[in-house]
C-alpha cells in the first residue's frame, strides 16, 4: 500500500510541476504549483515527517500561494509579450532541461539511492516525535548553519526592501526628526495688539 501511495503522489507531483511550468495561464500555474506542494505533503507523510508535511500545506499553501494568487490577479499581467519568444528559446529551454534532468539521474539515481545501497528507515516507536526529533537536530547538531542561514535570510530581507526604496520627487512627507526636534519659540508667535472699542 505505501508504495501504491508513493506512485500516487509522484505522479501527481510531476503532473503538476510539468503543468506550472506549461500553463499559459498564471493563475493556472499557481494552482498547479498548489497542488505540487499538497503531494509533495503526502511524500513527506509516506517519510513519517509529519510536521515537515504540515508546515509546507499551512505556510506554502495556506498563506504563500494565496499571497501569489492575489498578486497575480492584481497585476492583470498581459501574456502576449510572454509568448513572443517561445519558439526561438525552445531549443535552448529543451538542452537545459535534458542538462538538468542528466544531472538528477546522477545524483539520485538508483545506482547512488537505491534500496540496496540505502537502508529504508526504521520506522518509529508509537510515542516518537517527529517535531521533537527535528528540534533536537536542529537545534544542537545543525545550529550553526541554521544560525547562518537566519542571518542571510534576514540580509536579503534588508537588501530587498533597500533595493524597492525610491524616493519620488514631487511628493510630501513628513520628517519626524524634524518634528521631534520642533520647539513652541519656532512655531507660536505672541503679538500684543491694543483693545479696540466699537464707536
């Protein structure tokens, strides 16, 4: 049954990212790709990562995908342009695709991943953890590359939303230095006029 399962969701996996990268609609492509993570879920299930599997449905799923649904739909995204070079690239797309694919079959092959080169994993115990597995890992065996990866993520963070900076020319803003540092002498005048009385 796990290996009827594994055929399952592997061919609805590759289904589904052969059809992100051939729909001529976006919003078609985002939903493919939706359905890749959901099987690709499914195959971390079949692994007994269950909060590796959890984690791709809710935050891929349930919060980045929407996110790409919105933007693509805000952006109205004319196709025509896409289109044009099609054709000409295809023989370039198809070479780099077959480099790609060479390259896999190398690397995870089942002269390199094949059952009698790599055990199956020992299944677990009833009160195994999954989460608590991955956090004893991560967090004592890995911590320095999880601590570097955090710190490059959060560089790029920064890089990216000093590259979308612009500042427009024309427009107002305020500057709350300048307002911070405001004093009452500055801005508030007391004139001393005489009373007048009505004739």
């Amino acid at each position: 049954m796990t290996k009827l399962l594994f055929y399952v969701f592997a061919l609805i996996l590759i289904a589904a990212g052969l059809r992100v990268i051939t729909a001529r609609n976006p919003v078609h492509a985002a939903l493919s790709l939706v359905l890749a993570f959901v099987a690709c879920s499914g195959l971390w299930l079949l692994l007994e990562a269950e909060f590796l599997a959890v984690v791709l449905v809710l935050v891929y799923v349930g919060a980045v995908m929407v996110l790409f649904l919105f933007v693509i739909m805000m952006l109205d995204i004319n196709l025509a342009p896409l289109r044009e070079g099609f054709i000409r690239y295809l023989p370039v797309g198809f070479l780099v695709a077959l480099l790609i694919v060479v390259q896999i079959a190398m690397v995870v092959g089942p002269s390199t991943f094949g059952l009698d080169i790599v055990a199956k994993p020992a299944a677990g115990a009833a009160d195994y953890s999954n989460t608590e597995a991955l956090g004893v890992l991560l967090y004592t065996t890995y911590v320095y590359p999880f601590e570097v990866a955090g710190a490059i993520l959060l560089v790029a963070i920064v890089a990216a939303i000093a590259l979308t900076l612009r500042r427009r020319t024309g427009t107002r803003s305020q500057q709350p230095h300048e307002q911070v540092r405001v004093r009452r002498e500055d801005r508030v005048r007391l004139v001393k006029m005489p009373a007048e009385t009505d004739p």
